[in-house]
C-alpha cells in the first residue's frame, strides 16, 4: 500500500544532491508533524498512528543498521531502505 511515506522517501531520492541525511532529516520532519496532527475521527487517527509507527521503524533502521534477515521489515519498507541506502552518505 502506498502512502504519504513512499511519495516522500521517493521524491527526496530524486532531488539534486540528495544524501541518506537529507532522506532522514525529511523523515523525521514527517514523524514530528504526524506527532503534533490531531485528528477527530477514529479512521483518520488509525491512519495517522500507521504512519507515524512506519516512520518510527523506518527511522530505527536508518540509525541502527538493516539487516534484513534479522528482520521483519516489510517489503515496502525494504524498498525503501534499499534506495536510501544506495545514495551517498553526506
């Protein structure tokens, strides 16, 4: 399922000069504003909350290091972590 993560995660690979800091400092913008959005219906908070959990996995395995047989990442995730890591670091 595609969402607001894979639009994000996808566009700043693309972008001129993108660096894995440059993906990371994106998410973390994302995890901060779905930390302070608040929502009234249930279905919107249930969507807010998968997200917010998708960032958080996704930023532990940018600090940490992915193994992926050690782990249960999706593959939507995976996909993501692989075109992170293919850019440089700095």
């Amino acid at each position: 399922m595609r969402d607001a993560i894979d639009d994000l995660v996808e566009r700043e690979v693309q972008l001129s000069g993108a660096t894995r800091e440059s993906v990371f400092d994106a998410l973390v913008e994302l995890d901060v504003e779905l930390s302070r959005r608040r929502l009234r219906s249930r279905a919107d908070e249930r969507k807010k909350n998968y997200l917010h959990n998708r960032v958080s996995r996704l930023l532990l395995y940018f600090r940490h290091g992915f193994s992926s047989s050690s782990s249960n990442a999706t593959p939507e995730d995976v996909r993501l972590i692989n075109l992170i890591e293919a850019l440089p670091s700095s």
